[in-house]
C-alpha cells in the first residue's frame, strides 16, 4: 500500500481572492482538509464550492492528534493542512505535523501564498537585504528581554501584535532604542481597513493615544544604526 501525502496550504489573510489556483485544485482533491477554525475555514471553501471533509486541528488539540494522523497518512490517505489565515506553520499550527511526516518518510509538500509579515517588510521601505522574524513575543516572562534583544539588532525586525498590546509595546521600545528609531506598522493587510503607519517611535506611539489601536498588526522596526549606514552611503 502507497504511503498519503500531506499539504501544507496557504490560505488568504483577509481578501478572499488572495489563494492561488494550484491551493484551490489541492483543497478539492484530498481526502479531508485539517482546519484550525472550521467555521472561519468554511467560508473560504463554500466560496470556491469546495465540498472537501473538514477536520479541526489546532493548538490546542494537535499533540492529541498526530499519532493518528500519521496512521492514517501510512495507510495512504492524503491530506491538507490550512490554518484561518496565512501559511500553516507561521505562527499557526504546522510544523509539529510536518516534522512527524518528515520522520515517517511521509512526503510534504507546501503550496505557498499569503503571509501577513511579508507585505509589511516590503511597504516599510526598510533594508531587507537582512531581516528577522520573531512571530509573536512572549506574552509575560522574558518579553522585556526579547525587545532589548530586538532593540540591539542591526537587521530589520517584524513581529505580531495585538492591539492591546500595541501601545505598550511601542513605549518600551521607544524606552530602548531611543524616540528616533524609524517603525513600519501595517494592520489589516488586504482587508478594507489596511493602513500603514510608518514614522519614528515616538510619533507612532503618539498616533496610536490618538487613534485606538484595532485590527491585526505587523510591526517593523528598523535596524539599529540603520539611519547612520544610509548617511554613509
């Protein structure tokens, strides 16, 4: 018997147009579509009149679930992974699957496309010749710690907010890297509200009092002494 497949499919983070033709193909043709919000996930799917099964998998259930998975992809069942946004294993339920394919001879393949991050570091205008990614910075312990990290780092850096955070977050870093440091902050990204703010700290701290903070944001902040290697080019 021939081993499954899995898909590891990204999905549109907001426009629903935002999916590619091969994504749409793969959802109708596997077997069972592991979702992490099957609710969210049936509206992109009655949009594209896929009837393809829905399974949920998420955080909190997929240690739970993998062993069983995995059997079934042994017995030759193809699967997709979609989290209810982006690309699975992007901050998202993903790679822990991935991996226990990977250890099962299991094959994987990713069908890209949308990811919130990347449209953020291109409309910063920020050097990306060097970039890190820190996904979401850790909710209590050690957070203050990660953004003197991220405050030191000469490469751009991008990361997940939530709004009430936001302001917080904006006030620290401006405590650490000094009112000047130039940060690009996008919300929204392809949705009817996408806006981007992109000013010094201090200024966008001040835009945010101003303006409550609503939406999913992407924050960029730009490298340490970035402003000085541009005078010098």
């Amino acid at each position: 018997m021939s081993k499954g497949k899995l898909y590891l499919v990204a999905t549109p983070i907001g426009n629903l147009a935002d999916i590619t033709y091969r994504a749409v193909e793969v959802l109708k043709i596997v077997n069972c579509i592991l979702a992490e919000d099957t609710r969210t996930s049936k509206i992109l799917l009655n949009h594209y009149s896929i009837q393809t099964p829905l399974e949920s998998y998420h955080q909190h259930n997929e240690h739970h679930k993998i062993n069983s998975l995995i059997q079934r992809l042994k017995s030759g069942e193809v699967l997709a992974q979609i989290s209810d946004a982006g690309t699975p294993g992007i901050s998202d339920p993903g790679f822990l699957l991935c991996r226990a394919c990977l250890e099962n001879d299991i094959e994987v393949e990713v069908i890209p496309g949308a990811t919130a991050f990347v449209p953020a570091l291109i409309k910063s205008g920020f050097a990306l010749h060097r970039f890190v990614f820190e996904g979401f910075l850790p909710p209590k312990k050690g957070r203050q710690t990660r953004l003197k990290a991220i405050a030191d780092d000469h490469a751009t850096v991008v990361f997940y907010e939530s709004p009430h955070k936001l302001l917080k977050t904006l006030e620290q870093l401006t405590e650490f890297c000094g009112a000047d440091r130039r940060v690009s902050i996008s919300r929204e990204i392809t949705k009817k509200f996408e806006e981007t703010i992109t000013d010094s700290l201090e200024n966008a701290a001040t835009h945010f009092k101003q303006h409550e903070p609503r939406g999913e944001f992407v924050v960029v902040l730009e490298g340490k002494d970035a402003s000085k290697q541009k005078e010098e080019e």
